[in-house]
C-alpha cells in the first residue's frame, strides 16, 4: 500500500507547470526528472514484487521439495532487503530535492504530495527490513 501511495502522489501531482507561456511539467523535486522517476520506479517495483511474493506465499503448501522452499524464502529474503535499500536510497534523493525546492505558486500546489512521497518512502524502508529481521 506504500507503494501505491509513492508512485500515485508523485505521478498524479508532483508534476507542475512552472512557467505560463510553456505547457511542459516539470518534477516538483528541485525539477530534476529523475527524483520523479526513481520514486515512480521503485514504487512500481515494490508493488509488482508484493503481487509476486503474495502469490507465493499463497502456493508455498504446495511446494513439497525443500530445496524449492529454501530458494522461495531466500528469494524473498534477498528481495526484502534489496528493496529496504532502494527505499533507503530514494528517501534520500526525494528528501534532498525536496529540501533545494524554491517554493513558489507552483510547487506549493503539490507540496503536499511530496511530502507524502517522502515520508511514506521512509515507512517503507521500516516495512521491507521489518521480514529480513524476524
């Protein structure tokens, strides 16, 4: 569900348009395009990789070799903590563009929104080390 909320918020309102005369948006982020995409990309990650786990988590009854159980839990493991550490990462970017924003009109409309994007980018990290830890 945070994922929904970090790709949803950046997609549907952390593109503004900055300048009256040019019909181009622009990343909230400090402008940088690639805050937008990193936090849209990982967001995306991490929920298609839920899809994928849930589902093996609904036939992992039905794997009878161990070797295979080991390999799911040890897939799940090392996803778990690759995706703590992509959340690690874009927390940091998102806060760092976040904190060189100038404030203006435009931004201000979608300040909320990335404030979302940022503090639901650091719940995440906190819900992916939470499986590596038990």
């Amino acid at each position: 569900i945070f994922s929904i909320v970090v790709f949803g918020s950046i997609v549907n309102e952390c593109y503004v348009n900055t300048d009256i005369r040019t019909p181009d948006l622009l990343c909230i982020f400090n402008e940088n395009e690639s805050a937008c995409s990193f936090g849209i990309a990982v967001g995306i990650i991490a929920f298609f990789g839920c899809i994928f786990f849930f589902v093996v988590d609904l036939y992992f009854q039905q794997i009878s070799s161990v070797k295979d159980r080991k390999r799911a839990v040890l897939l799940d493991l090392g996803f778990s903590g690759f995706m703590s550490f992509l959340w690690f990462v874009a927390f940091c970017f998102l806060a760092n563009q976040w904190q060189r924003t100038t404030m203006s009109k435009a931004v201000s409309q979608g300040a909320d929104a990335a404030r979302a994007a940022i503090t639901f980018s650091f719940f995440s990290i906190i819900v992916w080390v939470s499986p590596a830890l038990e």
